[in-house]
C-alpha cells in the first residue's frame, strides 16, 4: 500500500471524515431505515422471554395440543371403567288378538360377579395418573420450544445488528478510499477490494434480513400469534449460571422429580391391572333379572339370571395383548430410568463448560467492538495496510457472534439442564418448573 505524503495528511483526514458522514448518512441510514420497516407495526411493547413464555401458555397451539391431548386421554381411561347401565323393558303381548294382553316389566341389572369392572376402575386410576403427568412433560417440552424460538430470533436480531454495523464500517471504508484512488492516493486495486468487501457485507445483510424474518415467523408460529402481533425484541440478556448439582444428586433430583418417571411407573401399574382385568375376562358380566308380570288379569313376578357361557371365546387374546403390553412398559420404564441419567449428565456437561467460559465470553463484543475501533483509527492515519484493517474487521466480527452464540447456547443449555432436572435452578429462570429449594429435602 503506498505510503501518504506527511503534508497531505490534514486533506486525507478531511476527506476521511466527509467520507464517512456521507456513508454514514447516507448508506447507513438507509439500511437502519430498513431494519426499521420490518418491525414497525410491533413498536407498541417489548417482547422478552417471560413475556413470550406467559403469551404461549394462553395461546400456544403446542401447549393447547398438549392440553386437548390429555383431556381426550383422561376421557378414554374413564370411559373404560365405567360400570354398565341396567336396562330397563316393558313389553305388551297378545295385540290384535282375543286374549287378554300380557304386560311385562322387567329389569335387567349386570352383575360384575368376577371383579373386572373394580380391575377395570383401578387400571384406570393408574392410567389417569400417566395420563396427568405425560400431560406435565409435554407442557414442559412445550415451553422449551417455544424458548428455543424466543432465543433463536433474539439471536438473528443481534446478528442483524452487527451485520448491520460492519456494512456501515465498510461502506465507509470504501467510500474514503474512492476518494482517495481519484486523488491518487491509494491504488485501484484498494478500492475496488473495499469495494467488494462492502458488497460482500451487504450480500450477508440480505441473508440476515431474511434469518430475522423466518425466526420472528417461527416465534410468532410457536406463540400462536401472528408475526405483525410480535413486539420489539430487547436485547439478549446474558444469563445468570447458578451451580449446578453434582452428577450424583442431579440423577436423584431428576428421577423424584421428572414427570417422565411417575408417567413411566403408573405406566408399568396400569398394564399389571389390565392384565389381572383380561384375567377376570374369560367369564363376562352375569345379568339379573327382575320384574312384574300380568297374564289373563292375573299379576305375578318373575326373576332370572343370564350368564354368558366361554366356549368360543375364552378371552386368550386379550390376555396375551396385556401381558405384552405389561412387557412392553416395563421395558420402556428400564429405557428412561437410563435414559434420565444420560439427559442429566450431557445437560450438565453441556451447562458446566458453558459457565466455565462466562468470564472471557461476556467480554467478547466490548473487545470486539475496540479491535474494530482501533484498527480504523490506524487505517486512517496510514499505520495499517488495507489487509490488515479487513482482518481486523472480520475478527471483531467473529468475536461479536461468538459473544451473541455464547449468550444464546448459556440460556439454552440451562434450560435443557432445568428440563433434565425436573425443576428451576433458581427464580430466575423463566420457565414453569418447580423451584429446586421448595422440593423436599429428600430430593435434594
């Protein structure tokens, strides 16, 4: 790069400086003018991850499934233990003919003489129980999800801006040095590579435009609003990484307090009823009978009793379905009592190296922003090459997404941590969990 006349420095820094009004004014105005329009029409309040969170639970198609899915479950489980109806009959004889009419009235009362109707209420007792606390781990997945989408749009938001502000930088950058290759005092090559640079800025601009507006869309999707409905995004907060439990109590608190676990175990009860339910069905519900009867003006009673007899149908299948069933939940209560622990240990993991690095992460965009700042300075007084203040660029650049993944992966891997957990690490958290210090101590 060639060197700068020591007597032409006061006219470079003037034009250095107009430069850099221009496309600041100019350029960059525009393009916060378009960061603007995209977000206008949800100017009126600012969207945080409580907010979105409290907005989700009313009207979230995912929790509102979720809801609408165990309702018609719990249904079902009581539909199946219902005890039959008695049937009642009044019957005329004889019409059109001669004789006296005979009347009957007649009662007809099932009578649960094996026991399957109780088998059958206390399976469903058990299964209401699954029901309700499948219904928590889907609710609880619910929210996560809808979290993960709060954080991948504040994610794109805060890409946006820093795309944003390194074309500002580099239009700027590139208007300077067309002005100086017309006064000769940088090479063509120089600026038509500013140049490119700045375009090629402006290229990752367009594909952040459009990262914002499909993350915004999945947030508003998740939240079961519309997208014109979302407010302004604030800034993504850093987290705060309490400690977390060692590996030992961190299974023990998941396994007393993860609703996958009691779902799991009144799984594995609910199949051992139906199966002593099936066991009881071989011989089918006896029917008593009972009633009044008039024939030839004479009024006499009667009474009965129907039982079905087991010679085709002695219930084999259903037994053998329900001993599969039973073989069935058991095997998948022994997946997920492995499967807690390998949850708990890879959030853990995940969560503890993250909080290792809280310190040098949380200072990445200051130090980027000052790598940034003093590389321009140097560039514009001639102490830096071209090479040098692009390098520079693109490392202040990096250091600001690594903040912004930083931020983003630290709150995701605590609440995949609070999701294996079962429970909130402190108040803080946003999530509907229970507190961690309200549990029983034997939860730990």
């Amino acid at each position: 790069m060639p060197a700068y006349p020591r007597d032409g420095r006061c006219v470079v820094a003037a034009l250095f400086v107009l430069g850099g009004w221009c496309a600041t004014f100019g350029t960059g105005t525009a393009l916060a003018q378009r960061a603007a329009e995209g977000s206008t029409a949800s100017q009126q309040h600012s969207l945080g991850l409580s907010q979105a969170l409290e907005l989700a639970r009313q009207h979230g198609p995912s929790l509102r499934i979720a809801n609408a899915r165990r309702d018609a479950a719990l249904g079902r489980a009581r539909e199946s233990a219902q005890f039959a109806n008695p049937t009642f009959e009044y019957r005329r004889e004889n019409l059109g003919s001669t004789l006296l009419p005979d009347i009957f009235a007649t009662l007809y009362l099932p009578f649960d003489v094996t026991g399957k109707r109780l088998a059958q209420r206390r399976a469903s007792g058990e299964a209401r129980e699954r029901i309700q606390a499948d219904g928590v781990a889907a609710r609880r997945d619910a929210e996560v999800h809808v979290a993960r989408a709060w954080l991948d749009a504040a994610v794109a938001q805060e890409h946006f801006t820093v795309v944003v502000a390194q074309v500002e930088a580099l239009e700027e950058v590139a208007a300077v040095d067309a002005t100086r290759q017309r006064e000769g005092l940088v090479s063509e090559g120089a600026a038509m590579r500013t140049r490119l640079e700045a375009d090629r800025a402006r290229l990752s601009l367009a594909t952040a435009v459009g990262l914002q507006a499909r993350t915004r869309a999945d947030l508003a999707r998740a939240m079961g609003v519309t997208a014109v409905q979302l407010g302004v995004l604030p800034a993504l907060p850093v987290p705060l990484l309490p400690p977390s439990p060692d590996s030992a109590d961190a299974i023990t608190l998941a396994v007393g307090s993860r609703p996958e676990v009691a779902a799991r175990a009144a799984g594995v009860r609910e199949a051992q009823a139906r199966v002593g339910v099936e066991q009881r069905g071989a011989l089918g519900d006896w029917q008593l009978q009972g009633g009044s009867k008039k024939t030839a003006g004479i009024m006499t009673g009667q009474i009965g009793l129907a039982l079905p007899f087991p010679l085709f149908n002695r219930n084999d299948g259903a037994r053998l379905r329900t001993r599969a069933e039973l073989a069935e939940a058991t095997a998948w209560q022994d997946d997920l009592t492995i499967g807690v622990a390998a949850d708990v240990i890879a959030a853990r993991t995940t969560y503890s190296a993250l909080r290792m690095q809280a310190v040098d992460a949380s200072t990445f965009a200051r130090r980027g922003r000052e790598i940034a700042t003093s590389a321009r300075v140097a560039y514009r007084e001639g102490h830096a090459s071209l090479v040098e203040l692009l390098d520079a660029e693109r490392a202040a650049s990096d250091a600001m997404q690594a903040h912004i993944r930083w931020t983003a992966d630290a709150w995701l891997s605590r609440f995949e941590l609070e999701r294996a957990l079962g429970v909130r690490l402190d108040a803080d958290s946003p999530l509907d969990l229970p507190l961690r210090a309200a549990l029983p101590p034997s939860t730990k």
